[in-house]
C-alpha cells in the first residue's frame, strides 16, 4: 500500500501540489483503535496503513480521489455514526430497494458493516464494505449514493482501487482540467463506465 500511494503523491505533486499542502498529518494507532471500537468494527490492514501515512486530506483542497474528499478518522466516525442512528432508526425501510452493481448485498440502503473512506460532501460515499454479498470479497470497495439505488462494487480491494487510480493517472485516462475556472478530475469516483 506504501508504494501505491507513494507513486498516486508524486503524481499529485507533480500536477496539483506538495502531499504536504494535500494532506494531513498521520493517524496514531490509538486513534485507529479508538474509532474502530466506537464503530465495533475492525479496519483492513491496507486501510489502517494508510491512515499511518495521512488521516485524510485538507478541507481547502480539491478532492483528490477522482474529485472526492478523502476522509479523516473522524469524519469517518460521525458519518457513519449519522448513518447508523438512521438505520438504527427504521429510516431507511421505505426506500427503494436497492440495486446492486456486483457482489453487494441487495437488502441494505445503507450497511453498519460498510466503511466510508471518502465522500463528495452532498452524502455520498464509496465505502469499504466489510460485509459483500455471496461472490465479493470482505474489504471490497463500493459506491454509496443518499438518493440513488444503485449500489456499485467498484473495486474487490483498496490496494487494487489505489493501483487502479494510479495507472488511470499514469496513462491519462484521469486526469487534472479546469471546469468552469476551477481544478478538478474529470472523472468522478475513478469508477470505469
């Protein structure tokens, strides 16, 4: 996981800007505990690694995972504490039944059991999903959207997701471009249409 990301900075810091200006300072392995017993889950190793390397990015940057906020330990606690008391709650019993994109359980709007890493900041998510359908793999990677049904595998790993996003940037499938004056990816998520 080291080297992936090492290689997706020195893209970053090539086209946008120095990881330090990007990121922020390392998680602790007490912090990674702590929020993995508040949330009674237990993060892959892959994704611990990487909140020893930065504990998400920094709010002035764009969203560097193909336009989305990589989250800190904790955003990632309170959105998913928001998203439990909701499941918790019944809320989502009404909505539309699901419709999975791969190995995702179809029964869930919204899953305790699913991570969320990072965020477009109107609700959405992509999550590690810590509890597939028959045919996933656990720590599978997958879309959350708050008012959209489908629900996508977008890769079975985060190494594998990193990997991706590092070879879709090497050969420009993804790429930095100005919309409207402002920096951003044009591609959303770096999920393959």
């Amino acid at each position: 996981m080291k080297q992936l990301w090492s290689e997706f900075e020195q893209w970053l810091e090539l086209n946008y800007l120095k990881s330090g200006d990007i990121f922020n300072t390392a998680a602790t392995k007490m912090e990674i505990a702590q929020s993995e017993n508040i949330m009674g889950l237990e993060f892959p190793e892959s994704f611990k690694e990487l909140l020893l390397m930065h504990n998400g990015q920094k709010s002035e940057c764009i969203g560097i995972i193909g336009n989305y906020d990589l989250l800190s330990l904790d955003e990632i606690v309170h959105g998913w504490q928001v998203m439990k008391e909701l499941f918790d709650g019944g809320e989502f019993e009404d909505f539309e039944e699901v419709e999975p994109v791969g190995p995702v359980k179809g029964e869930f709007w919204w899953n305790p059991l699913w991570i969320p890493i990072v965020t477009n900041t109107t609700g959405d998510y992509i999550c590690i999903d810590l509890d597939p359908a028959e045919g996933g793999k656990r720590g599978q990677i997958i879309t959350f959207w708050h008012d959209w049904e489908e629900r996508q595998v977008v890769s079975d790993s985060l190494e594998k997701w990193v990997h991706q996003i590092v070879t879709h940037l090497k050969n420009g499938t993804y790429k930095l471009v100005k919309e409207d004056g402002e920096l951003m990816f044009n591609n959303y998520g770096f999920i393959e249409e």
